[in-house]
C-alpha cells in the first residue's frame, strides 16, 4: 500500500516510521529547507512499538500515485503545507488528518474530494530531524471510515478503531485535551500541578458541556476518569511548542469551545482566562 505523510512532526514522523516498517510504500513530504537535510532514514524510539530504524522515501511535493494521504501537521501549518499534495496527485485516494481540534476536517473538505475524520492519541515529538521518541504507553487512533487504511494502522503495530460518528469522535478528543494544553500551557507545568486547579476543571467542565450542546456523545466520566488515572508528569505538545517558542495551536483547541460556546450560550471563562493567558504570554516573547 502506498502512503504519502503530511507532516514531520513527531506525528508525522512515527506514522511515516510504523508504515514503513510494516512494508508499506512511504512517501514523507517535506519543505525544501527540511528535505535538504533529511538522509532518508527514520530513527524511532517507541514504548509502544519499540526501538527501530527504517529507510523512508521523501519528496518535497507529491509527485505519484498514493492509495492515502495522511495529515499529520499541527493545525497552524496546514494552509501552509498542504500545497505539497496537490489535489490532482491526490485525486480520490482518502485523506486522513490526525490533526487536533475539529475545525479542520470541514477546511479539507474544501480542498480534498474524499476527507475522513480521524483522532490519535499519542505523546510523540520529533528530537531530531531524522528521530522521533513516543513516551506515552498508549498509540490509540480513532477513523470514521476508510476500513483498508485502518487494516494498515493494525499491520504497523497501531491500535486502530473504527468510530463512524465523526462529531463525537472529534469532540471526544478535544474535550480531553482542551483543559490538558491549555492549563498545563499557562502554568509551565506538567498535569500532575494542574489536575486539581479550578482553572484546568472548569475548562473541562465547559468542554463538556459545549460538546454536547454541539450533539457529540462524549463520556464525561470517562474522560474525567481518563484525566484522574494520567501520569503525572504528562506535558502537552501545546506546552511544549511555546517552550521552543513555535506558535501554539489556540485556535483549534480552545477555539471551538469558546465559539460553540457562544452559539449556544453556555460561559466558558475558564477556557477564555486560559487561552487568553497563553496569548498574552507568547506575544510578549
């Protein structure tokens, strides 16, 4: 199976990386200034798919025959990176982002004929340009359709699961992760010093709410559950990208709770103190 990846990030890269260890053609797509100084091989440290080294391919734009696209950029990249898949190469081949937030799924659809919804849960980040290190003991992903693209995911090693109900899978994500960035981001701190500030549980609670305001059936429980059990020393990959001074990704993550939030008249202060701190501090560096 041929596979094109949309994003070097630690997403990107351990897709790349899985697939291609699995026998699949992988094709990575990179800038120029990134390509140049890519030596096509892949180093992955992976708790969940162990250690290993593989070759992968790299172009800077699609210049072949895929049978997927995965989109694997941080959600303030996207219009600037998805030039590098044209949607002629592309042509009816599914298009899978594992992108945070929901907006981005009705974005594609503008550009793509044929966008499924997708979610991973995962803590992976790109060390180096040609490593990538997965800490987390969970590799979840999460396709609204797209069956033989979900076979691959299991083939690579990928735990893969099926959710055709596209709001609910997307909102579940997000109401996970909304307070998880968004509070560990603003304090410089892990969850373990966030779990039980009134800031990070009101987010939550908003989150929630929100959610299923919008018709998405999320598990409050659950998540709240989820949240409880979560290592303490967990460090998001919003609170991460403002450390190395990258543009955090406010408005996929909180931006959908304080606008739905809105349509729907439910408060969501503590989503906006947040979001509004993370602001003030990154514009000021």
């Amino acid at each position: 199976m041929r596979h094109a990846v949309l994003g070097a990030g630690g997403i990107g890269g351990l897709l790349a990386g899985a697939l291609a260890r699995s026998g699949g053609e992988v094709v990575m797509l990179l800038r120029p200034s990134t390509l140049s100084s890519f030596e096509g091989r892949l180093r992955v440290e992976s708790v969940v798919l162990g250690d290993f080294e593989v070759e992968v391919d790299a172009v800077s734009a699609l210049d072949r025959p895929v049978d997927a696209l995965w989109v694997a950029t941080k959600a303030t990249q996207l219009k600037g990176a998805w030039s590098l898949a044209s949607p002629e190469h592309v042509a009816k081949s599914p298009v899978i982002p594992l992108l945070n937030g929901v907006d981005h799924l009705a974005l594609l659809r503008t550009r793509y004929a044929h966008v499924f919804a997708a979610a991973i849960r995962v803590e992976s980040e790109r060390v180096s340009r040609s490593l990538i290190r997965q800490s987390s003991p969970f590799l979840r992903v999460e396709v609204a359709g797209a069956e033989p693209m979900q076979e691959a995911l299991r083939a690579a090693g990928i735990e893969c699961h099926s959710n055709d109900d596209e709001l609910s899978l997307l909102w579940d994500k997000l109401v996970f992760l909304a307070p998880l960035a968004l509070a560990t981001t603003a304090a410089a701190a892990p969850l373990g010093a966030v779990r039980d500030d009134d800031r990070f549980i009101g987010c939550r609670e908003e989150a929630i709410a929100v959610a299923q305001a919008e018709g998405a059936k999320v598990d409050a429980a659950a998540i709240r559950a989820l949240q409880e059990q979560a290592s303490a020393d967990i460090r998001s990959s919003m609170q991460k990208d403002v450390e190395a001074g990258h543009q955090p990704e406010l408005d996929a993550i909180a931006g959908p709770i304080i606008r739905a939030g809105a349509r729907h008249g439910i408060s969501t202060p503590n989503t906006i103190t947040l979001a509004s701190q993370i602001g003030a501090n990154t514009t000021l560096h």
